[in-house]
C-alpha cells in the first residue's frame, strides 16, 4: 500500500464520538464541518424514534443489521433490510420504529449536498451478497457505494468527480485505506481528492463510501 495521502482529509475514531442515549433507542454521532452527519442507530424490540430532517436538506436510511420500518403521515409503511438505501427529502419526516423480535442498527446520514437527490423519498437497494468489489446504486444512489470484503482483498478506485469529495465509513472489520488503519465505525472525509486505494485487513470487512461535492474548506 502507499504511504498515508497528503489530500486535505478528517479522520473521526469510533470511540471518540458523543453517544445519546434516550427511551426507545441509542445512537453515536459523527459529523463533519456542516457538510456530513452519520448517526450509528441502535434499537431494541419496540422502540423507534422520529428522523430529524431539520438541519440538513439530504437524508439516508441505511439498515446494517435487522429490520427497521419507516413511517410517513398518509403513506403506505415500508420495510428495510440490510443491503437497501432509502432516500428521505429535508422536508419529509419519518417515524422508524423496529416490531420486530432481534435489535436492530441502521445508519442515518444526513448530507448538506447531494447532487442526485430524487423529488421525494426514494429506495433502492443492493446485492450485498456480492463480495470483494465496490457495490454502486442506480440512478440517485448512483455516488453510493458498499463493498464486502475478504481479507487482504484490495481495490483502486477513481472518483467520478475529480477533486471531488469523499465520505468513509467503516461498517465491519478494518482497512488500511491510503496507508490510514480505519477499524469498526470509524469514519474519514476527504476533500480535493481524486483517487483512493485500500485493503481489507479482515474478512467480511464492509466499508461504506459517498460522494460529495465538491467543497474547499
């Protein structure tokens, strides 16, 4: 692997981020100079929360484990699963809430740009079963990808925008990416970036990555 890049980027370890705890639900918060919001969702049978879309325009729920059922005032309830995205407007507020009989954990990402966004709340989804590539969506998801990994598996990987900018997070296991040891949850936005590489030092390490903008800070 080469050494560490020298492009302008801000690393964010697991355990160094605030953790809420309230009835119904846990969650760890990252966030990135107004530009990125990742909270780390956790709850257990029966609980649910409302999503917060007052502070960012963009909004993605992504399921990691179980089950999670979002709610909209006179529309029909949709169930997610690992492996599907679902894209909700800044205007748009959902209840999630879990009935089912496991705990589950769910990424909400709340984003300050988002070139692709549909009109209104859209999901797709992913072949998660598909392992040791970068998995990309379709359409509005087409900037979001998810990879599953074996160990010591590697990729090389070009931006669709050059010096463009990238959001990581790391959903299982550890990477070295760009010569940066990333291990579970943690989370790295980089900016004037154009290409990356990793490693996966673990098997079934999943990572997480999303385009951005374009920003200059």
């Amino acid at each position: 692997m080469n050494s560490a890049a020298t492009y302008s980027s801000r690393f964010f370890r697991a355990e160094s981020r605030p953790k809420f705890s309230l009835p119904g639900f846990q969650a760890y918060h990252t966030e990135f100079e107004g530009q990125v919001l990742v909270q780390d969702i956790f709850i257990p049978p029966g609980g649910s929360l409302t999503v917060d879309v007052s502070r960012y325009p963009h909004h993605l729920i992504i399921p990691v484990a179980g089950g999670i059922v979002l709610s909209r005032r006179g529309n029909p309830v949709q169930e997610l699963i690992a492996g599907d995205i679902c894209y909700l407007p800044g205007n748009e507020e959902a209840l999630l809430s879990h009935p089912f009989k496991e705990p589950v954990n769910f990424l909400h990402i709340a984003l300050a740009s988002f070139d692709a966004a549909p009109a209104g709340v859209s999901c797709t989804q992913l072949d998660i079963l598909e392992k040791n590539c970068l998995l990309r969506g379709n359409s509005w998801s087409d900037n979001i990808y998810l990879g599953v990994y074996d160990s010591r598996s590697t990729q090389e990987w070009r931006l669709t925008q050059p010096n463009g900018s990238l959001f990581t997070f790391v959903l299982n296991g550890s990477f070295d990416f760009e010569g940066r040891l990333m291990e579970y949850r943690d989370g790295l936005f980089q900016w004037d970036v154009s290409e990356i590489e990793f490693e996966a030092l673990s098997d079934a390490a999943i990572i997480l990555m999303i385009e951005c903008s374009p920003i200059k800070l």
